[in-house]
C-alpha cells in the first residue's frame, strides 16, 4: 500500500494521508501504450465527414460535347471530366472511419500509467472534498487558488452541476467525474485535483 498526501481544501495544508494501492499508483510509465491510446482517443473524435464528387457522381455531362473527329479539338466524351471546370474530382475524399481499436485491458493500463506518472510528478492533488455553495466562477476560482493552481482538471465522485457551472467559462480549468475522465483531459492539464472519494472509485475502475 501507498499513502498520498491529503489537503484540506479550507486551509490549503496536509490534513492527513490517503491509502492507496501500489497496482494503480505503482504502475510503471509505459510511454509506447500511452501515446497508442491516446492517439486512438483523439482519432476516435475525429468526424470524417469530407466528401468529394467523382465524374460520376456530378450532374450532367451525358452528351459527349462535340464529334470524335473533325473538330481540330481534343477528344472529349464528357463535360463532367476532372479537366474540365465544373467537372468531378479525379480522387475525391470520401466519408471515413478513423476510429481504432483498443483493448479494455490495454486502455486500463495506459490509465493507470498515466495517473501513476502524474503521482511521480507532483500534478496529482488529493483534497477532502471539493464543492462550491453557488454556482460562481469567483467562488471556484478562489477554491484552485488556495491550492496554489491555476491550470486544473477537477476530478469528484459524481456529477455536481454547481461545479460545472463555475468551471465552465474557464479555459485553464475543467470538471470531470470519475466515469467521464479520459487520458487527453488527464495529461492536458498541468494538475489534477481529485477529491478523497473520487480516488477510491478511481481504483475500483481500474482494478
């Protein structure tokens, strides 16, 4: 077993200390796995929604524009051809799927990685609890700056639509519950504040 340093959120000091398990806080940094699911993550977001018209599929240009000989032209079947203007793209894009597969077990151990380095690194901050009384950013910017942070992720047990509210006219900051966190959110900020509670469904998740 591990222990982690608590902060009382009112005072901003070590309060205690929380026992965690070596399986997720222990875990070695495993660069190659990360960067795979994270690319995967964020080629999963992707739309790919560009689509392009081929000859075929643009309108007209049934009638062949002029005869095969004796015109002094080049020959032309088609109005609708790639060189002509108003014609079809000669290699059209087309809908896509970039999305790619990632094993459960795989995208368990690249999360436990991740928040084992973030442990390693001093970004990770377990507090007792954090919550506002009304749904102001003031109130929440003043919470983050008796951690001494600025640019944080903010991690609780379960949705609180108060928090939400505060965070979400802040670029350098954001809220999340534990079944809606992702590894882009984890290393895109420069700590993660994550309440007592939080941190023991974190483990259960990725047990």
């Amino acid at each position: 077993m591990m222990e982690l340093k608590l902060i009382e959120l009112a005072t901003g000091k070590e309060s205690g200390a929380v026992s965690v398990s070596d399986a997720l806080f222990g875990t070695e940094f495993n660069e190659a796995l990360v960067h795979q699911v994270v690319t995967a993550y964020m080629n999963g977001a992707r739309a790919g929604t560009k689509s392009q018209k081929n000859r075929a599929a643009v309108r007209g240009g049934g009638a062949k524009p002029w005869n095969q000989k004796g015109t002094g032209r080049a020959r032309a079947g088609t109005s609708r051809s790639p060189i002509w203007v108003g014609g079809g793209r000669a290699f059209p894009g087309h809908n896509r799927d970039f999305s790619e597969k990632v094993n459960k077990k795989m995208y368990r151990g690249a999360m436990r990685s991740i928040v084992a380095e973030l442990n390693r690194s001093g970004r990770l901050v377990v507090v007792d609890d954090f919550k506002v009384d009304a749904p102001k950013t003031k109130e929440f910017k003043a919470k983050l700056a008796q951690l001494s942070v600025k640019d944080a992720l903010v991690i609780t047990e379960g949705f609180d639509e108060y928090l939400y509210l505060s965070s979400r006219n802040l670029y350098s900051a954001d809220v999340c519950d534990v079944a809606s966190i992702d590894p882009v959110s984890l290393i895109g900020f420069q700590t993660i504040v994550i309440t007592q509670a939080a941190v023991k469904q974190l483990e259960e998740q990725l047990a």
